[in-house]
C-alpha cells in the first residue's frame, strides 16, 4: 500500500480509504466489521464516515454507520494507528437536531460530540464540513445563477472558528472540507491565515471517469496549496464497474435497488460509462480496477474513497492499488474524455 501525505499534516494516509456509507443500509454490523478487519490487513488506515450514513439518508437509521464503527473500535488497541474521518452535516440533512440544522456553534459542537460517542474515540483525526452552508453548486448541480444567500446562512468565518475550538479542544486533529468549491476553499484558507486559525487539510469531492469537473479550478489548489483531495464516488457509483454494462450484479447495485439515486443513472452517463467498460476489457482489464487506477494516478490524489457491499468487491477495489495504467490504456481514456468530457458532473 502507498501511503500520502495528508495535506501538510504528520499524517500518511493510505492511498485507498475506506468508505462506509452502505454500513447499516446495505451492511450488516458484523458486514463492516469484516470489511474493516480485512482492509486493514491490506495496509488500508484510512476510513471514512459521517453523521448522516449510511446513504440513502433516514431519520430511522441515523448515526448507525459510526456505531458499526464504534463497536468494532471499542477495545482496539491500534486507534492511534488508525486514521479516522468523519463529517457534520449542513442543512438540509433533516430532523437530526433542533431546527435549524446549520453549520454554527451549537450545531457542530453537539454533531462532534455524538459522533464521538457513537464511534467509542476521544478524538477525530480529520473532522470535515459534509456541504456547504450556503447555496452553491454541489452534488451535480451545474451552470450558476447569482442566488441570494438564506438570511439564516452561517458566515464561515463562524463556522471556522467553531471548527478552530474543537481542534484547540483536541476533539480533532485536523480539519477538511466536502463538495466545495474554489471560492469556498480560497475563503477558508484565507481566514485561517489572517486568524492564525488551523487550515484545511483536505477536500473530499466526487472525481472519477465521468466526472473530472474538480480539474478546472481545484486541482491547481489542491497542489499549490496542499490541500489533499479525498475523491469519493471514483467508480461513479458502480457504473464503472461494469456491473451494469452486461456484468452480474445489477440487480443489487445502488443505482438500481435505491431510486434517488439519480447523479450516475442518466441514458448518457450508462452510455459513455459503457465505453470505459469495453476499453477495460479490450485491455483485459478489470474495469473498476481501471477506474481506480486511473483516479489513484492522478497527481491532486491523495487517496480515492471506495466502498463495497461484499468482501468478493472490497478485495478487487484494494487490488486496484497495484494496478499501473500503460500509456496506451491513458491514451484512450483522454479520447473518450474529450468526445464526453464529465457526463456525470
């Protein structure tokens, strides 16, 4: 497993981070604590989790993502081997607290305490905002129209500073955003400078095959400033897998049992996701392992987020780490970038 520099953190995260989101939906307790057990003896020491999993949200199974975490926490002796990732809600998320849910101080700090109760810690290792709390373009949303702010917007410098507190208070390490954009990151980074506050260590947003959209603004900060990014959905849901494209599997894909699950599920995104497909296996290449490998070769790529539903998926993801992309293969993937450049934003 390679390991990568968190930002300008002590921390190396492994390249490949274990997501969670389909613990206690898709996922059995005893489910993730096997998927656990396992990625970590493939040199995996990174998971990833948030208050709302798992996905699709419900206020019924709330929480239960971390508490799978939690039980299999409680009593290790390696958490500080561990790196640990978690996320607060924005608004939106539902009645998981006293209305309103935004990201202020009240918020925050009672999201940070139960999630670490849930997850058996006495500290998060990178505590990230899960959306933005004001409008703007996340989860897919593209084009921009000047929208005006809800009065009840929380400024981030108030969101900041709250985040600033919890790592003074060492209920976490560091700190990361998610689903944010260029304006976002330079108005953080910017207020952390002039407050002598902590900075932004990461940035967890969507980038795969089908959605390279982070390139355009993003990646030149990412490196400049090093700000990690933590790509979740690199196989685009599945749709990469080949698992839709004529594989076995369909039937129990997210895509296919969860109908809100509309962002990959397009006629066009199936379509150019099918042509990835047919170049991996013209390769004999297994096509969600070119879909990470491609994701993991990038150079604004600290660590690709996967998750799976069986130990049979798992094992191929973690594979994915070995795989090296020839020039050939790379070539024909920018080909189809260019003919369909992010179907799937």
């Amino acid at each position: 497993m390679e390991y990568r520099d968190l930002g300008t953190t002590s921390l190396k995260v492994s390249a490949i981070c274990l997501g969670t989101m389909t613990f206690g939906r898709q996922n059995s307790e005893a489910d993730a604590h096997a998927q656990l057990d396992y990625a970590l003896t493939q040199g995996v020491n990174f998971i990833d989790t948030a208050e709302m999993y798992p996905v699709p949200r419900r206020t019924d199974s709330y929480g239960r993502t971390e508490a799978f975490l939690g039980s299999w926490l409680k009593g290790r002796k390696d958490r500080h081997q561990i790196i640990l990732a978690t996320k607060v809600s924005g608004p939106g998320v539902g009645p998981i607290r006293p209305d309103p849910v935004r990201l202020d101080r009240r918020n925050i700090m009672a999201a940070i305490d139960a999630s670490l109760a849930r997850l058996n810690t006495d500290y998060i290792d990178l505590y990230q905002l899960h959306w933005p709390d004001r409008r703007t373009n996340y989860f897919g949303r593209l084009g921009f129209e000047r929208i005006a702010d809800d009065p009840a917007t929380v400024p981030i410098e108030e969101t900041l500073g709250v985040l600033a507190d919890l790592v003074t208070a060492g209920k976490a390490r560091h700190i990361g955003i998610s689903n944010e954009t260029p304006w976002g990151l330079s108005q953080y980074q910017k207020l952390s400078a002039d407050k002598g506050w902590p900075r932004l260590q990461s940035i967890q947003n969507p980038y795969n095959l089908l959605n390279r959209t982070f390139e355009i603004g993003l990646a030149e900060m990412a490196l400049r400033d090093k700000v990690s990014l933590l790509a979740y959905s690199p196989m685009a849901m599945g749709l990469l897998s080949g698992k839709y494209h004529g594989g076995a599997g369909a039937e129990n894909g997210r895509l296919t049992i969860f109908s809100e699950m509309t962002r990959y599920a397009g006629e066009l995104g199936r379509s150019v996701a099918g042509q990835y497909v047919t170049l991996a296996r013209s390769h004999g290449l297994d096509p969600a392992q070119m879909a990470l490998a491609y994701v993991l070769s990038r150079p604004f790529i600290t660590s690709a987020i996967i998750g799976a539903t069986s130990m049979t998926q798992l094992k191929a993801d973690i594979a994915a780490k070995d795989v090296i992309l020839d020039a050939v293969v790379i070539k024909e993937i920018e080909a189809i970038h260019q003919q369909h450049p992010n179907p799937c934003p």
